[in-house]
C-alpha cells in the first residue's frame, strides 16, 4: 500500500467524523459539551496533519515510518479523548466540575452554576445504535491507530522508506 494512501484514508475517516458531528449539531440539535469540542481538535489535526503530508509526502526526505507514527500518535490520543469521554457519560469515573450535571448547593450556588457549560458532559445527547458519539469516537479512533499500527510493523503491507 503507498504511503500516499494512508494518509488518505485517514484523512477521508476523521473529516467524514467532523462532518458527521457539525451535522448532528447543526440540524438534529446534538449540542456539544466541552469534551465533545476537544475531540473534535483532535480530528482537526489529524485532518491537517493528513493533508500535509499528502502534498509534501514526494519532497521531503523524513522517514516515512516516522510520518506514520505521527498519525498514529493523533489517532490513539483521540481514541484516549474519546475514551475519557464515554467513561464520564457511563459513570464510570467523573469529569471536570464545570462539566458535570452535579449541583454543589452552597452560598455561591448560583456563580458556580453560572459558570457552568449548560452541556453537560455526563450526559448523553445523542446515541448511534446505543453508542454514544463519544463512545463511537473511541471505537473508530482506536481501530484506525492499531490500522495504522499494523502498517507500521509490518514491512510486507507497506514499503517504508526514506526519500532522498
């Protein structure tokens, strides 16, 4: 397989999962809390990162296996994003405070709910099958890293080299 095309595909998958979450957003009312935007960077660098390669790929003399450890890299961070999340929408652990449906009654209720997100990142806002976005994010996430992992290790799948 080229180089060339594995930063294609990747390039294809994570626009196609902003795409989809601009959509849902904008017309299905799936608002994004705070965690949901920083999955959302992620998928922006990985677009970025795919796309410079793919113009620069022929002209540069770095290692292509570097290359695709760099994608790699921005894959398994965005699965860990994704991740992180999910885990908070099924309690299995907790948030960032100004994230959380939780009400701390106090004196200063009212500044603290006024500092709030009025997203909450516990709560689920829109489900794929009984998946949360999130949980979906981490899922396409972590199998495009151990992809691209595979790729990697294995020299038969893809001729790594560097240019000169």
């Amino acid at each position: 397989m080229p180089i060339n095309n594995i930063f294609k595909i990747s390039f294809l998958i994570s626009s196609l999962m902003l795409i989809s979450a601009f959509y849902l957003e904008y017309f299905h009312g799936a608002l994004p809390c705070d965690l949901c935007i920083t999955q959302r960077w992620f998928h922006a660098a990985i677009i970025s990162y795919s796309l410079i390669i793919i113009f620069i790929v022929k002209i540069i003399s770095i290692s292509r296996k570097l290359l695709i450890l760099g994608v790699g890299i921005l894959w398994l961070s965005s699965s860990i994003a994704g991740l992180y999340h999910f885990g908070i929408e099924m309690s299995f652990w907790t948030g960032p405070d100004g994230c959380s449906s939780n009400i701390n009654f106090s004196k200063d209720t009212l500044t603290n709910l006024l500092n709030k997100s009025p997203i909450k990142c516990d709560e689920v806002m829109f489900e794929i099958f009984g998946f949360s976005l999130a949980g979906w994010n981490a899922l396409v996430s972590f199998f495009a890293f151990l992809i691209i992992s595979i790729l990697l290790l294995n020299k038969k799948l893809i001729k790594i080299r560097t240019i000169h």
